[in-house]
C-alpha cells in the first residue's frame, strides 16, 4: 500500500501515510514534534497497550462496549505485545506530562487495527473508534503512570532482579574459591 489519506482531528484534516496504522493526530504529532531522535520506548508503549487490551475486557463485561469490537481491540492489542506492530509508535519520548501523544498513538493504531480483523479498513471509515471504544472510560493521566509502572515491574521482574541473582551467585562463587 502505499500513498496517503486524509483522516481529520480536532486541528482538521491531514494526510497519513496510508499504510500505517497510526491516525491524525499521531501523524500531527510526528509532523511537528520533531524536537529529538529518541522514540519512546517500546517497553512503555507496551505496557499502554496492555491497559488498553484490559480495558477493553472490562468495558465489554460492563456491557459498555460491543463485544466483538472488545474482542477486536484484545486482538490487536495481542499482536502489539507480540511486536508485530513496533513500526507504528515513531513519536518522541519528548511529550506533554501526561503522554496524550503516546497514548492516543496507541489508540489510533489499535483501532485501525482492530477494524481491520472485524472487515472494516482503517482510516475515517474505521469500524472501531480511537477514542469512543478503545479510550472508553480512560483519561491519559491515569493510564500513561499506571504504564509507566508496569513496564518499570516488567524491567525489575524480566532484567534487574536475574542480573543482581547471577552477581550475587558469581559473588557467592567468588567467595568460596
């Protein structure tokens, strides 16, 4: 795929390249924050995704949102914890307090992704909406720290905690020699 299309924000409308699968104002962030070369990390990027893929179970057993669009978002989700979508997050780590750019990244790209498992296409005439159904009862103040938290547990848990077991045991190692 390739060109563009036209997707409209709050700002109006502005051409996104037309096989990615973030949205306007993602793409409206990338045009104009270009202010360093350091992306956010994937590990956070993440951990937002996997708010959103909890978020959507809930929503969906709270009856607020529709279940096959539930399903869709989790799908999606699952495949951005898989990498599969890495490509889709180019915004700088340089952001507003609360990551609004980070987190309605990961809105756009999980709804376009969504719609597409549900047969819809992404863009304006997308299925599952960034903000009505994969934002549902979320504010970026609230999910972007609890992101935050989980990738800093994930870190702790997956690298710091086995790198200070194997120096403890080479210390350990060391001590009995």
């Amino acid at each position: 795929m390739s060109g563009t299309r036209i997707e409209k924000d709050s700002f109006g409308p502005i051409e996104v390249p037309a096989d990615r699968l973030w949205g306007a104002q993602t793409e409206r962030s990338r045009r104009f924050f270009r202010i360093s070369g350091e992306r956010m990390p994937l590990a956070v990027l993440h951990a937002l995704t996997l708010v959103k893929k909890a978020a959507a179970a809930v929503n969906a057993q709270l009856g607020l949102l529709d279940g096959a669009k539930a399903e869709a978002i989790q799908r999606a989700a699952q495949e951005v914890l898989d990498g599969k979508h890495d490509e889709e997050f180019p915004l700088v780590v340089w952001q507003t307090g609360s990551g609004t750019q980070s987190n309605m990244n990961v809105n756009e790209v999980l709804a376009n992704r969504a719609s597409e498992l549900l047969g819809g296409e992404r863009g304006p005439k997308r299925l599952v909406h960034p903000n009505d159904d994969v934002n549902l009862g979320q504010s970026s103040n609230d999910v972007f720290p609890t992101a935050m938290h989980i990738a800093a547990a994930r870190a702790l848990h997956d690298d710091v905690l086995p790198a200070v077991q194997r120096l403890a045991a080479t210390l350990a190692a060391k001590q009995a020699a």
